[in-house]
C-alpha cells in the first residue's frame, strides 16, 4: 500500500475532500502533528481511527519505525494539523524515505493557506515565491526585504501573531510603498483580510493580533525590478573601469541606488 499524504482543513472543519475521509477511515493507522487536534476532525466526520504522533520533535524515529511497516504493506496516512504535510510542517522526512525505498506515495491534496491567503489578497499574479516562515532576526528579515526589493511578483509567507508588528515595521522601513495583504484566521468564524501598503498595514497592526497569519507580498513597483540591478552593476563597472576601488565603488552606487552592496560587489566580479 502507499504511503497516503492527506490535506486538511487549515481551519473550517468541512473543508475537506470524500478521498481524504475515505483515506482516514480505512487506514491502519494515521500519523499525525497533534492527536488532540486531529481527533476533534476524525469525530466531527464520525470516523475512528488508531492515531500516531509525528511531529518535529520525533519525526526521524518515528520514520525509522514505520519505514518497516510501509514495506510490509500497512496501510499509514499522514496528516498535520492543518494543510499539506511536507509543506512548512512534518511529512518530508518520511515521504523521502518511502520513495527511497521504493514505497509509493500518494498526495490526496486540499485546502492550502498559501493559495488561499494569495487569491483572498487580490495581488494574485501569473507566478508567485512561497517563503515559508518569516526569519526572526531583524538582519535576516531586511536582508529577505532585500531579496525581494527586485522580485516582480506576489510572495506569500506564513507569521506568528506576536511577531506580525515587528515584521510589518521591518518591512515598511525598507519598502513602505509595497503593497501587502494580511491574512489573519482564514476559513474560520472571525476570517479577516486587510489589504494596504507595508506603512499603512505596520500602522493597523501595532499591536499583535490574534490568530494565525499568512502575509502576502505585492510584486514590487516598476523600476525597482532587474533593469534597474543591471544599471547599478554597469555603474559599478564604470566606476571601476575608472580606478575606482571595487568596493568602493559598490559602496557608492548602493548608497544611490538601494542596490545591496554586497550584491553589487559580487556581481560586478
């Protein structure tokens, strides 16, 4: 039998897919994030089921111990608390292994924050970055504001409530003008979308708020994409051809242009 990865709800619990359901009850047994949590959806759908913990903190020994029972042919779903496993959550140790041992795996798909938070934000576009958890540190979170300053489409990324005022002042201090979409508790009873620029969102949020968080980043504004990089590298290149030192020369034209030193430097090597 295949090892079965199974979406769920990432809040309304009738979110979810007749597979997933079937899947769930005929299973010998369901690897879950939290039994608590996954027990209330199984009851709620009438479904009873032998359920195991995999979460971060026993993923490795639970796939060494249940690689085994794949082999011998035991029916195991997967499913985290909400959304795909695999996907910002446990699930990818095991689903590597299955496949290196020459175990089939089998996604049942469903409900994604990502995709929902994207659509729900209006700033959909023909490609967008998925980023995952924000960083924590204040360095990281700039040097990521950084990476996207030239990036043309939506980025999407999950947050925690209590840190959502920090990253949203971090965000406006590097970009204020970038359009951005704070998903807060979607598909649930209090869902809230609030839509604005990175200065007017740091202003609304100032104080955490409750819930779970998805914030979606709009492309970033004309100008600001790769033509203008290649400009400050050409300008680095003149000033070097000139007798200025490398270094310097990044130093100046990143200060001019917004262009991370760091970048202009080793681009123009």
């Amino acid at each position: 039998m295949p090892l079965a990865v199974c979406a769920t709800p990432i809040g309304n619990l009738e979110d979810v897919t007749l597979r997933v359901l079937a899947e769930l009850r005929d299973a010998d047994v369901v690897l879950c994030e939290d039994t608590r949590h996954t027990r209330g959806l199984l009851q709620r759908h009438g479904i009873e089921a032998r359920l195991l913990s995999y979460h971060e903190h026993n993923e490795a020994a639970r796939t060494a111990e249940l690689l085994p029972r794949l082999e011998a042919g035991e029916r195991i779903a997967l499913v985290t608390d909400a959304g795909l496993p695999g996907i910002s959550d446990p699930g990818a140790r095991i689903v590597r292994a299955a496949l290196d041992a020459g175990v089939p795996v089998t996604v049942l798909p469903g409900p994604s924050a990502v995709e929902t938070a994207l659509v729900a934000s209006g700033l959909v576009g023909e490609r967008y970055q998925f980023l995952g958890f924000l960083p924590r540190g204040e360095k990281a979170l700039a040097g990521l504001w950084e990476e996207l300053r030239a990036w043309p489409w939506p980025a999407v990324a999950f947050e925690s409530p209590r840190r959502l005022p920090r990253t949203l002042r971090s965000l406006a201090a590097a970009d204020p003008e970038r359009p951005a979409a704070v998903c807060r508790e979607l598909t649930k009873r209090f869902e809230e979308v609030v839509r604005g620029t990175a200065a007017e969102l740091a202003e609304r949020f100032s104080e955490p708020p409750k819930g779970e968080i998805a914030l979606v980043l709009g492309p970033a504004a004309a100008g600001t994409g790769p033509a203008s990089d290649a400009d400050a590298l050409a300008a680095v290149a003149e000033l070097v051809e000139a007798g200025v030192p490398r270094k310097r020369a990044a130093e100046v034209v990143s200060r001019l242009t917004g262009v991370a030193r760091n970048r202009l430097y080793r681009g123009s090597l």
